[in-house]
C-alpha cells in the first residue's frame, strides 16, 4: 500500500490566491494588511525564513516591514519598537523571529506584542483564548495542520484518534487544542511517554512534532492512519527530512506529508491568513 500525499505547496497557493483576493477587497476600503518582522542578530535559518515571510507578504500585496537589528540590541530598545509597532495602525501583525540573542527574554518580548496583533499565536492571551475557544490567533504551524486535515475531508474529528508527538509551546500543545476542538480524542506523547510505539499504534492521526530523525517508524502505525510531519531536520547525509520515516511509513499509512513540501510551506500561509484576518477585525 502507499499513502496518498498531501501536498502542502499546492494547498498554500490555493489559500493564499484566497488571501490575495481578500487583501484587494480590504484595500478597496483604503486599508492595506500590513505586517512587521523583527530580526536580531545575524542567525543563519533566521535570515532565510524572514526573506520568505515578507517576500510571501509582497506576493499576496501586504504591506510588510522588515526590521533587522544587530545582536547588540538591548531588551529595552526592541521593547520600545514592539511598542510602537503596537501603536502603529498601518501594522496589523508583529512577528519578532525567534531565537532572540540570550541577553533578551522571549517571553517578555511576546507578551509586549498586542495581542491583537499577534499574528504568531505564541502570546499568552492567545493560547489561552485557544484553549478556552475565544477569538484570537491561532499559532501558524499547527493551524497549518488542521487546514491539511480539512483538505482531506477531516474537519469533524469526532470519533478519531489523534496523538500529538511533542509538546512544544508553538507546536505541540497549540495543536492537541485545536485537534480537540475539532472533537478528536486526543493524547499528547513526549519524552517522558514509556512506550511512544503502543499510543501511536492506536491513532488515526499522528502528528509528529519533535525535530528528531525517524521518531516514527512503519511498525509504529496503524494502516490507514493519516501521518503529518511537522519535522524539519537533516539526515546523516545532509538531506533535509521530517521526523517521519518516510520511506517505510508511506507503505502503511493513508495519508502522509512529505518533507520538504508538506508542513513547511503551509506555516507561512497561515501567518498570511492571520495577518488578513487581523486587518479584517481592525477594519471593522
Ligand atoms: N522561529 C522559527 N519559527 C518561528 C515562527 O514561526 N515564528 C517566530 N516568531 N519565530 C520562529
């Protein structure tokens, strides 16, 4: 058997021609979706995925504004221009790239960023709105992974099983929220779970999100089941792949993503669809 493949490049064109074409209707009303990027410092994958954030930006007609810092920047000073971001209404979402230099605390820095314009999802206001099912932003990569389910008929989750690999705050836990709003049966697996193999085994879906090679092998699915890898990892010959093996998984599971061309691109078509939404609500 092989999976069928979800193509994750095709579904972003497919949202953000959606995105375009509700960006030119806001514009018609004199307001352009704008969004600001902030980078410190001279990180190498840093550099690279803000080039591509305010490049998709300017391919759906955002207005974006990239501001890049050196490392030296002090806590205080990116403080004050999160805070005028804040107070700035051409911006409708700041995005302040993570990994910070170590003299900065994240967290502070998130939590400065309005939550209404917190187009991340990664500010506490907006986790907890997740949680208790208000409005608010839902954090890009995992909300990715819903809109691939949804493009294979899964919506309703209702009577399935999902198991989260991970529990990172910007992956893991933000998506064990939505797959259980989405009424699945949820169980979240990480480091400490004894036996990952026995909880995976019995999951329609698996979602995979560790940053480890081969976290999840054939034997450790059930056949059917659909696979999504948010992995992004080199292997021992320096080709990018996921946490999935995919090789051996694609011969068991339903579905699967690949990597590259899967999760990846899809994060970014969110963070599009979340900007939209916001100069939507400022809009009124
Ligand atoms: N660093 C790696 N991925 C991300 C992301 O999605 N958002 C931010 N702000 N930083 C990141």
């Amino acid at each position: 058997m092989t999976a069928q493949l979800i193509d994750g490049k095709a579904l972003s064109e497919q949202l953000r021609k959606e995105v375009a074409t509700r960006a030119a209707a806001l514009k018609v009303k004199g307001i352009t979706p704008g969004l600001a990027v902030i980078l410190v410092g001279d990180n190498q994958a840093s550099q690279v995925y803000v080039r591509n954030k305010v490049k998709a930006c300017e391919d759906v007609g955002f207005h974006s504004v990239l501001e890049k810092y050196d490392a030296s920047m002090t806590e205080a000073e990116l403080l004050a221009r999160v805070e005028a971001l804040n107070n700035d209404p051409s911006i409708h979402g700041i995005l302040v790239q993570l990994p910070l230099p170590k003299h900065i605390d994240d967290h502070k820095v998130i939590e400065t960023i309005s939550p209404a314009k917190d187009v991340d999802g990664f500010h506490v206001a907006s986790a907890g709105a997740l949680m208790v099912g208000e409005v608010g932003f839902k954090a890009c990569t995992p909300y990715g992974c819903m809109k691939m389910l949804e493009s294979i008929g899964m919506k309703d989750l209702r009577g399935k099983h999902a198991v989260v690999i991970g529990r990172s705050n910007i992956v893991g836990k933000p998506m064990a929220m939505m797959l259980l709003a989405a009424n699945a049966t949820v169980t979240v697996t990480h480091s400490g779970t004894a036996d990952l193999g026995a909880m995976t085994r019995q999951a329609d879906i698996i979602v995979a999100a560790v940053g480890k090679v081969d976290v999840l092998t054939a034997d450790m699915v059930k056949p059917d089941a659909v696979v999504i890898d948010v992995g992004m990892n080199r292997n021992a010959e320096g080709k990018l792949c996921g946490d999935v093996d995919f090789n051996g998984v694609k011969e068991v599971a339903g579905y699967i993503t690949p990597v590259p061309g899967g999760v990846g691109p899809m994060t970014i078509t969110m963070l599009l669809v979340n900007t939209m939404e916001s100069a939507e609500r400022a809009a009124g």
